[in-house]
C-alpha cells in the first residue's frame, strides 16, 4: 500500500486507483504519515523549503511559553442589607396586620351572642305591636310642600 503511496506522490497513478487511494489516507494513519513523509522527502530533493504540516506542536509550545494569567476569584454575591431590610419590614408588617385583625375576630365573636338576643326582642316587638301599624304604605308619603291653610 505504501508502493501506491509514493507512485500518487509521484503522480505515477491512473486516476481511478488515486481517488481509492485519497479515502484511504483519510481514514488510516499510518497512511496519512507515509503521505506526509513522501511529501517532505519530495520537497527535499527539490530543494523546497520544508514547511511542518502538523503545527499542533509548535502551537503547543507557544502556549506553553506564555506567561500565565491568574484571574483574581470570582467574588460571592453579597445581599444588599437595604432589600433585607424591607422584605423583614413587609413580613413584620403582615404579622402585625394578621394580628390585629385576629383580635377583632375573637371580639366580634365574643358579642355574637348578645346581638342575636336583641334582634330577637325587637321581632317580638313588632309582631306584638304590627296590628296598630298602618297597613298602606301612604303613611310614609309626606307632602314636600305646605300651604297656608295645612298648617
């Protein structure tokens, strides 16, 4: 396989063998380095200035000469005392409000009773007393004006 490597280099290959050829480069590596070696054995017979085909080194050697930058650490988020501060007032607010409204509940029911009683007595009084109730609805009916002589 490296033979039909060097005769592709060459250009000595037809044209159908060399588009096998190319996907089997791509996908084997030791072919792909035997590509790469015919190239630069080429190009030194030529005389052509010799170019590295591969820069993951030299980048990686450049990254490791750079100086390292130390970020300072990330800083915690820090509450604002003013936005505690209101979310106590506001709870401390609707406790004293629930509070309140609590004891007028436990008064209110403390007089329920009394109340009842009253309203009792006061229909009784007026059952008692309906037969001397005008029946008609003009008893209520006042004239809005008077003349001389109604007086």
């Amino acid at each position: 396989m490296k033979d039909q490597v060097s005769a592709l280099v060459d250009e000595e290959l037809s044209l159908e063998d060399s588009e096998y050829l190319y996907t089997a480069i791509r996908s084997s590596e030791t072919l792909s380095d035997s590509w790469t070696t015919y190239h630069l054995i080429g190009d030194c017979m030529r005389g052509s200035p010799i170019f590295k085909a591969d820069l993951t080194d030299r980048i990686m050697q450049q990254l490791e000469q750079e100086p390292v930058v130390l970020a300072p650490k990330a800083k915690k988020a820090v509450y604002k005392t003013p936005t505690l501060w209101s979310v106590a007032a506001s709870v401390a607010a609707v406790m004293f409000v629930g509070w309140m409204v609590l004891q007028q509940q436990v008064q209110t029911h403390g007089e329920a009773a009394p109340a009842e009683i009253a309203q009792n007595v006061a229909s009784e009084y007026l059952l008692a007393h309906q037969s001397m109730a005008p029946s008609n609805s003009a008893y209520y009916i006042q004239p809005a004006s008077y003349s001389e002589s109604e007086k």
